[in-house]
C-alpha cells in the first residue's frame, strides 16, 4: 500500500513501476480521490494561466492526453492508454523530493499497437503528495516522439531557417 512506503520518492517509484505493468489498482493505491491527473496539458487554457493548453490537432492525434480528475476519470485514461500502447522498459529514472513536492525524470520505451513502433520517449513529471498519496500528476513528454510512433504515413514538412525539411517516417523495430 502507498501509505506504508516511508518517503514520496518511494510513492514515485512505486507508482511508476506499477503503471508500467497496466496494475490499475494504483488508482485506488496510490492516488489521492481528488487527484489533479495532467497529461502533457489541458484541452481549454485554465483561467490562472498555469496549465499548459494543447492543441486542437495534437488532441486529435492523441486523444487520451489531457485533465484527468478523480478516480474515475485515471481509471478510464488508462484504459484508452493501455488500449493504445504498450510500456516496454524504463531507463534510468531520477526522483528528487523535497516536502510535499516530487519530481521523477527519465525515459520509457513505448509500443504503439496500431503501426508496430517503438519509441523511446523521455518525460519529466511533477507531483504533489498528500498524506502518503498522490494529489497532483502532471506529466510531460515528448509529444512529437509519441505521435511519430502512431504515425501511418504521409509526409511530415517542417518549416525552419526558410527552408522545408520533410522528417522521415519511423523505422518499426523489429
């Protein structure tokens, strides 16, 4: 159970380990029931201005990111995640902690079950705790490396020093 591991680096380290072996009793183990869940950012820009927006097409690309509050709301992000992608492995993770904050950062290796490919991605994530579980989640990550690997063709043209450069499709891993 969350509330018996001693300081939050280990909350973190155990909740990230679980997440990535699709234990969906973290939610009830580890979170706390008005839990903030952030995904790369919110749909609609937060009247405070403190959360980052995201936009229209990469909400369109990838649905599951976002505001996740409560319980329920984790629950059903996870399952469309799972659904989606597969966590693979881990590299290295460092979690710094101070009081009630955290924050862990790292790499994860993602399999996007629809095109085959795989991906390392590397993330930061900034937490709050609250006695003994997680309050606040707020996750980024490489959104380009995310989509690139759900990514069924047609050319990606970037503009840069006035000039277009088309990115090259992912290879699939074998």
């Amino acid at each position: 159970m969350a509330a018996q591991l001693s300081t939050n680096a280990e909350v973190v380290g155990a909740y990230l380990d679980a997440v990535s072996k699709k234990d969906h009793s973290i939610v009830e183990r580890f979170l706390a029931p008005d839990i903030e869940y952030i995904v790369n950012g919110t749909s609609h820009r937060d009247r405070e201005g403190k959360l980052p927006p995201i936009s229209p097409e990469l909400e369109a690309a990838l649905p599951w990111l976002g505001k996740h509050d409560g319980h329920a709301n984790v629950s059903a992000f996870l399952d469309r995640l799972h659904a989606n992608l597969d966590v693979t492995a881990y590299g290295p993770r460092e979690v710094i902690s101070e009081g009630d904050r955290a924050a862990a950062f790292g790499w994860f290796r993602l399999a996007a079950k629809a095109t085959g490919r795989v991906m390392d991605i590397p993330y930061a994530i900034y937490f709050e705790m609250e006695n003994g579980k997680i309050r606040k989640y707020h996750f980024l990550e490489s959104t380009f490396d995310v989509a690139a690997a759900f990514r069924d063709g047609g050319k990606w043209i970037v503009k840069r020093d006035q000039v277009d450069h088309e990115i090259p499709e992912p290879s699939i891993a074998s």
